[in-house]
C-alpha cells in the first residue's frame, strides 16, 4: 500500500525527513509515535516509569508491565551487561550472532541489562536483571527516527511495544501486531493520541524482510542457557516464535557456536494479524 492510499490519520512519512523531525519532537514531548518498524509497526515512547505506565493503560494492559528497550544499532550493546552472561557464554560469539540477526531483520534479543537501563524496561528472570531489546533492523529506514527521537530526549534508549491492543476484561492473548497502516489508525485514531510515522511503501517493507512474516519479532535470550546440544554447543533459548523462523535463527546460531531450544510457550509461532479482503 502506498502512502496515497491510507487513511486520513496518516499524515507523517518515515521517508520524509521533515516528518521524522515532527515525530521525535512529539516523542520528546511525551507523545507515543506509532512507525515503520522492520516490515510491521511499533510504538515507541519515552522510557520514564510514568509513560510506560500510560502506554500500558492505551494498551489495556497491566500498568506495571514491563516494556521493551530500542534505539540506534551502534548503542544496542550498551543495553546489555557483558559480565553476567552464563558460564560458557562467551560474549565476542553472542555480538557476532547479534550482528548477522541485526543484518537479517526485526529481532528480540534479550539479556543481563546494564545498570543504565531505566527500570521501566527490566525484569526479574531467576535473579538476573535482564533487558529485552526489540530492534527493526539494520535494513529498515526507522533508525533516523530513533536517532532524532535520542538527540531530542538526550538519552541512549526509547521503550517500545507492539501496535496492538490485550483483551484483559476478557483474558484473551492480545490481538496480532499491525503491519498495515491503515489498520493501525483505525485502531489507534485520532483521540488515542497516538502519532503515525508511516512506512513510505509497505509493500517495498515487507520486500527488504523476505524472512519475516509480518508480526511481532522472534526473541532470542541469552541471560541463561538451556543446557548443551548433542555436540556440545551451549543452546540458548527462544522465547518468542515470532516474525523470523526458529530455524532460521537455529540455523544462524550455529553459524556462531551455538545451539537453540525453543522455550515451551514458543512452541507455535505467532499468526500475522488478518485484515481479511480489505
């Protein structure tokens, strides 16, 4: 779908960098932008306690809930605490995996958080404080957003969550994340507050990700292991079945010395969200 075809809620475009600098203005102003992310959408927000929490309300998700860290790719490792990582981790073959991801597609990465990272974005896992970095690519245009959104706030790290909404009056797993924009507008218009930061072609975005199905991002951890494969390799674990295949990502992990196992509730990937014959 082309620019000329959305909605009348869509009024900025990720390629324009006009629009990129009306964007992380609101940002930096507490607003929460609604972009192109890899080949779906996201929200990204300021990482204080108290957007956070708003995020969630908009969300209708519990106000405590953690969320997600993203920024540039040349500060993603400065989320991380290379000295916790498990026994038998060695920390060069994690970055040189994180890399080839990075260079594939949207990826989850989560690991030790380094003391910097705003509480709002880390959780209790066992005892270690960990970080879950959610990140577009390095094939996606949405880094000169963050990169203007970081000059504006003056920080390292953004939150970020799915575009999407949970279902908790009912209990229900939360509604597939939007890969359209025009879906996204409908559900977070005008009155949410919520600003659109829209791909330029979405066709041509889900193009440069020939991989990824249009969802949320797989999430691969590295703050604990899973044991050894068979031939010894320390197995990390993915904790979300997402937009990138486990055996894509099992099969890049060996490329850097490692094994997978897929955690339990990783079983079944996640279904991209369907906006039946519109």
């Amino acid at each position: 779908m082309s620019v000329q075809q959305a909605t009348a809620v869509r009024t900025w475009v990720l390629d324009n960098p006009e629009d990129v600098r009306d964007a992380a203005a609101a940002l930096a102003e507490g607003r929460v932008v609604a972009h192109g992310f890899g080949n779906f959408y996201a929200l990204t927000f300021r990482p204080d306690s108290a957007t956070v929490e708003s995020v969630n309300r908009l969300k209708g998700r519990p106000e405590g809930q953690t969320a997600s860290l993203v920024t540039v790719p040349e500060r993603i490792p400065g989320a991380f605490d290379w000295t916790r990582l498990p026994e038998g981790v060695p920390w060069q073959q994690v970055r040189s995996l994180m890399d080839e991801l990075l260079g594939i597609g949207p990826i989850g990465l989560r690991g030790p958080a380094a003391e910097r990272v705003p509480g709002a974005l880390t959780a209790s896992d066992g005892g270690t404080r960990t970080v879950q970095v959610i990140a577009p690519g390095t094939r996606c245009p949405s880094h000169a957003f963050l990169g203007a959104a970081l000059a504006r706030t003056g920080g390292d790290f953004l939150a970020v969550t799915s575009a999407n909404r949970s279902h908790h009056l009912t209990g229900s797993a939360q509604e597939p994340a939007h890969w359209r924009a025009d879906g996204l507008a409908e559900e977070f218009g005008a009155g949410s507050g919520v600003r659109i930061l829209a791909h330029a072609d979405e066709e041509a975005a889900r193009r440069r990700h020939p991989f990824h199905r249009p969802a949320s991002v797989s999430v691969l951890s590295f703050h604990r292991t899973a044991g050894h494969t068979r031939s010894g390799l320390p197995a990390l674990v993915l904790e979300r079945h997402g937009s990138l295949s486990a055996d894509h990502i099992r099969a890049v992990a060996a490329n850097h010395g490692f094994g997978l196992v897929a955690a339990p509730h990783a079983a079944t990937a996640l279904a991209p969200r369907s906006y039946g014959l519109a």
